[in-house]
C-alpha cells in the first residue's frame, strides 16, 4: 500500500570478542522509535489521536466534486489549473482526481498503529481510563469514515454490493499487498466500526468541540452510508439520530452569511481546522480566478430573495468593471483572509438527507416538511411546497442539495450514488467533448493510482483507463 512509515521498530546489536571474553551489547539506535514506547501516557496517545484527524482533510473532495460535474466553468484566467479534471482527460496518473487513495491509507495506517497500543498505555485516574476509551472510539470511527471515503471515490456508480470497491485494512502492514474488496465486505466493515465507536459511552453525544467525533457526527455517517445502500428507513432514523443529538439549529438569514466567515459554528457537527485557504481551490492570491460558479447553478436560485445567491458567489472588480463572477463560499475568517475552517457535517445536510430518504421511503409529506424547513431559514417570503409524487419530490430534493451543499464535496457523489449523468450547460464549457458526462461512464469510478498499482500485484485498476 502506498502509506507513510510513521515509527520503526530496528533493534540493532553488536557483538565485541576479546581474547579473554565475548560480550553481546545491544544498542539502541537513536533515530528510531519503538512502537510500544512510543505512547508513555495517554496525554501521548491523544497526540497520536490527533495526527489521524490531520489526516482527514476534506479539502481535495471538495475540488474534484465541483470539478467533475456543473457547479463550475473553466475562467478565462485559468492557467491549466484543474482543467484535465474538469474535462474528463484524467488517467491513473498523478492528480487531484485520485489523491485522496494515498490520503486515507495513510489515516488507516495511522489508526490502525495505535489501536493496538491503547491497552498497554498506563492510565493513573478515572478521567484517563476514560480518555483512552473515548480516544479507542474515535480511531474507530476515523477508520469507518476514511474507508467510506475511499469506497465512494473508487466503487462504480450506484450500488451493487458484488462490484470491487477498495481494500479494507484493520492491521498496520507496510509489507500488505492486499486485493480489492467487495463494495458489501467494505460496508461491512465500516457498519462495523460505526457502531462500535458510537456504543461507546464516553464518547461526546452532541458535537461539543466539533473538531472532534461525537455520536452526532457517526450518526450523521451511518446515514450516508445507508443512502448510499438505498436503505432508506435506516437513512431516516440515523439522520433523525445526528440531528436530535446535535443540539444544532439551522442558521437565519441574520447569521447565516457569518457562518461561512466560521463567525459562529449554528451548523456545524464535525469541522476540519484548515491551515490553508479554500478560497485557493477557485482563485490565486493575486486575485486571478481559475473558477468560476456555473451558469447553471446561478441560475438555480431565486437571485433577489434567498440569501445563499449572495453568500455564495461574489465578483472581482477589474479595471473598474466587475468582470467575473466568484465562488464565495469560504471568504476567510478572523484568522485571515485565506483561512476557513471546512464543514465536514453540518446540520442543513442532514435534513436533505432525511429529506431524500422520506421521498424514497413514500413519505411525501415528511419530504416536504424537512425541505420546507431549511427554505424557509434561506429564502424570504418562503412559500411552502407539496410533492405530489415521489420523482417530483426526489428531483427537487436533488435540486436543493445543489444549491445549499455546492463547493462541500458533495455534487459528484450523490448524482453517482443516484446513478444520473452530469450534464452541463453549453454556456459552461468551450467543447461539447466535456460538456456531459453520461450514465454508465466508467469516470464515475476514479482510477486506482498507477503507483498502487506498480507496488502491489494483487491491485487492480478500474476498467477503462
């Protein structure tokens, strides 16, 4: 597997004779460290703890999502950044469509080194022996999400429980030359851990510090996981679930446009604390802008009433001209014009999910009230909708989530889940040859790293490239 080596374990000895006498000395070598020391106490482990959550960063899922399908156009500044991405010319090379593969391993790795250590490290009170459990029950759930996130990027389009999906791995082994596993086994496997770190009666409920898992949080997993198996009641009662426990409200018209400066967290139930600038994906620091907001997307909402129009794009002043439109979701923060924390969950999500999963599950009138809900805190002078059938209710429901989710990571997995095309408009690319990306295309799954593929035998590559 392609994983950082991040500790050692090298015992080196050196044997002296003498005329007289042998002696065997051991010595330790001084740029290594053995695993078993290397957490002495549980202030020790939770660092480790942490440096698996540094390696769940959001930010890439965030740039291939809204490169692959019609939440943006190529600027006529652009300088190539992306464009292979966005015009479907991608391989098993190098980029940003197929980075995320060496990402999660590495969080697997990281996970898996110290799940194993956590017994053996001393705990002197109560509070520490609960620590190491609660700190046990977020390595698991880190495990569970960075499989999932591996399993949507590389699994074929919808849900067919026999296709190949991604290798599970539970154990460190920087020897493993493990096979692809079956989209069932790996669903398995993260229902699997879900669970097991939600059971756990330490762990935060509400997303206290929202940098860290709650219950809310793995919740919230469960029931993407169960929207992608199509498994729609159990989508609804764990939307049901996250939401109960957040104890978050949906944000107004009055805070909504402070949540994305991360002025208030009304929202959010887990975050990613970003060192870097999102607002970089879309634009360079000179002010050149690389990508635009799609046509089509601007023209989903209602430009003068809902308050997402505004918080979400903006322009650039050029020559006293406002010449291109922006993608404005993440404007920077008190901490700098550049920084925004990343909103992995957050509460608008989880109504559209349960949302979507009411419409499928026949319940039109639910559908509606959770769709209702969020318009209402979004756009003035909401009038509220019925849905007379389930298609109309679902394709509206898809419909919102592209607006409210766009430029979160979400647009090219849920029309891949939902086994749709990406259809984009004319006026949003230079060449019908990129304008569409059709049913069945085998780009929904990204290709398998041609350097994964090099290390291990037992690897293979997605058909088509």
């Amino acid at each position: 597997m392609i994983m950082n080596k991040i500790l050692s374990i090298v015992l080196v000895s050196a044997v002296f004779f003498s005329t007289s006498c042998k002696k065997e000395l051991e010595l330790a070598p001084f740029d290594t460290i053995n695993a078993g020391n290397a957490f002495g106490n549980v202030g020790d482990l939770e660092k480790g703890v942490l440096g698996v959550y540094s390696a769940n960063n959001p930010i890439n899922k965030i740039y291939i999502a809204t490169l692959l399908t019609d939440e943006a156009k190529i600027s006529d500044e652009n300088r190539g950044q992306g464009q292979f991405t966005f015009k479907y010319q991608f391989s098993a090379g190098g980029g940003e469509h197929n980075s995320d593969f060496g990402l999660y391993y590495r969080l697997l790795d990281r996970a898996n080194r110290i799940l194993p250590l956590i017994n053996a490290v001393p705990a002197i009170t109560p509070a520490e022996t609960a620590k190491k459990a609660t700190l046990r029950a977020e390595l698991l759930a880190l495990r569970g999400i960075a499989h999932f996130e591996l399993m949507i990027r590389f699994m074929p389009a919808g849900y067919d429980p026999a296709a190949p999906a991604v290798a599970v791995m539970v154990t460190s082994d920087i020897t493993a030359k493990p096979a692809r596993n079956t989209v069932a086994q790996v669903v398995a496997q993260i229902e699997t851990d879900l669970a097991a770190a939600k059971a756990e009666p330490t762990l935060q409920g509400a997303p206290t510090d929202v940098l860290r898992i709650s219950k809310s949080a793995i919740a919230a997993y469960q029931a993407r996981l169960a929207m992608l198996k199509r498994d729609w009641a159990n989508a609804i009662t764990f939307a049901t679930e996250s939401i109960n426990l957040s104890g978050k409200t949906l944000a107004t018209s009055a805070n909504f446009a402070a949540y994305w400066t991360d002025a208030n967290g009304s929202e959010s139930i887990l975050t990613y604390r970003n060192q870097s600038g999102p607002q970089l994906l879309w634009r360079d620091t000179n002010g050149d802008v690389f990508f635009e907001p799609s046509d089509e997307l601007k023209n989903a909402y209602n430009r003068t009433a809902d308050i997402r129009y505004n918080t979400y794009f903006g322009s650039v002043i050029s020559g006293g001209q406002s010449d291109t439109s922006t993608i404005n979701k993440y404007p920077g923060s008190a901490l700098g014009p550049q920084i925004n924390d990343l909103k992995i969950i957050r509460l608008a999500e989880l109504f559209l999910n349960r949302a979507e999963a009411r419409a499928e599950n026949g319940d039109l009138i639910g559908a509606a009230s959770d769709v209702n809900i969020l318009r209402g805190v979004r756009i003035a002078g909401y009038v509220p909708v019925t849905f007379p059938t389930k298609d109309v209710a679902v394709a509206e429901i898809l419909t919102e989530r592209f607006k409210e989710l766009c430029f979160e990571g979400f647009r090219f997995f849920d029309l891949k889940r939902k086994g749709l095309g990406i259809t984009r408009n004319a006026s949003d690319v230079t060449s019908p040859t990129w304008q569409n990306l059709e049913v069945g295309n085998f780009r929904f799954a990204l290709p398998v790293p041609q350097d994964e593929l090099f290390a291990n035998p037992n690897a293979t590559q997605n058909p088509g490239y």
